[in-house]
C-alpha cells in the first residue's frame, strides 16, 4: 500500500475530514490533499514530508515508523544505488 493511501487510510478512520485534520495539524488541506496521493512536491522536501507524516500519524492516533518506512523505500531515487 502506497503512502498516500496509508494516510487517507488512517485519516478516515480516525473520522476525519480533510479540513478536520488540517485545522487540528495545521498542515494546509491541499498539502494533505497532495500527500493521499502521493504527491511530496508541495510540502517542502523530504524532511517536511516526514514531519506531516508524523503528525497526521500522531492526531489520528496510529504510529508512524511503518509509513515512515514505506515513505523512505518509495521515494529513494532510483539512480541511488547500494554498492
């Protein structure tokens, strides 16, 4: 499962709207938008992206090490290579 559909995921079922979550994270409604569908773009860079993650995770009540997990693993660039 995707990041983006881990976060809308955990976002509906802590019954929350997408407005709901940005006024409790701050985080605005189309950066979350964005991110449900796995769009990083817009948020600010990687380390940004993270922290929403971190806090979604943290209003909605769920951990956040397995989307932060998959998070890293989706969006290593693909010209990194381990030697």
């Amino acid at each position: 499962m995707s990041v983006g559909l881990r976060l809308k995921e955990v976002r509906k079922s802590a019954s929350l709207t997408i407005e709901q979550l940005s006024a409790r994270t701050r985080i605005p409604a189309s950066v979350i938008e964005d991110l449900e569908r796995d769009n990083f773009n817009t948020c600010g860079g990687p380390t940004y992206a993270r922290g929403h993650i971190r806090t979604i995770s943290r209003i909605c009540g769920v951990g956040d090490t397995e989307i932060l997990l998959a998070f890293e693993s989706q969006t290593i660039p693909l010209s990194k290579s381990v030697s």
